[in-house]
C-alpha cells in the first residue's frame, strides 16, 4: 500500500485529464482517473481517494448527479468532492456551489489555483 495522497479525476476530455494528471503527479500523487460519471463513482467506492477532481459535462450521469452518488454513499460521503469545469459563467458557479462541492476549479488548469486548491482541501481546510 502506497503512502501516497490518492486522486481521482472523472474528466472524459483526454487533454485535459492528462495536463491534470501530469501536474498531480509531477507534485507526487497518485493519480486514478475514471471518463464517465458512474466509472467516477465506482472507482471512488473502490480506490477511496483523498480527493476527487469532477467534471461537471459528462457522459452518462453528470458531475452534480456523481457527487450526490457519492455523497449518499457512507464509504465515500466524507471525501472532498471539486468541481472541475469549463463552464465559469456566475449561474454554473452558483449551482455548482449549491449542489455541494468542497470546491470550484475552473478548466483550462490555473496552475497556482489548481495546487493550493489541491493541498488546501487535501490538509483538511476550507475551500
């Protein structure tokens, strides 16, 4: 068993997936990634990741509809959930935050953001 801090990606776009895995694993995680929803949730319950990176635009169930999968599942409800998206317009923001997620990452990756996002939430402190 690795010491490593575990994150999932749920991302079906392949660029993007692989910048965010190149830097998360550049910075020393260990990296798991699923490109639907409910592959995102079943790796969740299987891997138990510390973290969680979720696109919202996804094929089959989406971001909003995986973390409440997830947030209803005892195994996985304490996990800390970001939404990583594409879309930043203030309503998606806003529905996103009232859906429940620890957090908003926005797509393309702001390096400086997307790390101290990353450690914050991974030490345990506030979005």
């Amino acid at each position: 068993m690795s010491d490593k801090r575990t994150i999932l990606i749920v991302e079906d776009n392949p660029m993007n997936l692989k910048l965010a895995r190149d830097v998360l694993e550049a910075k020393g995680y260990r990296v798991v990634a699923a490109e639907n929803g409910e592959d995102g949730v079943a790796l969740a319950g299987t891997e138990q990741p510390d973290l969680v990176l979720m696109d919202i635009q996804l094929p089959g169930i989406d971001g909003v509809e995986a973390l409440q999968r997830l947030r209803n599942d005892p195994a996985t409800a304490n996990i800390p959930i970001v939404a990583f998206t594409a879309s930043v317009m203030a309503g998606d923001r806003s529905r996103v935050t009232a859906a429940g997620f620890d957090a908003f990452l926005s797509k393309p990756i702001d390096l400086k953001p997307f790390l101290a996002t990353v450690t914050r939430l991974l030490d345990g402190g506030p979005a």
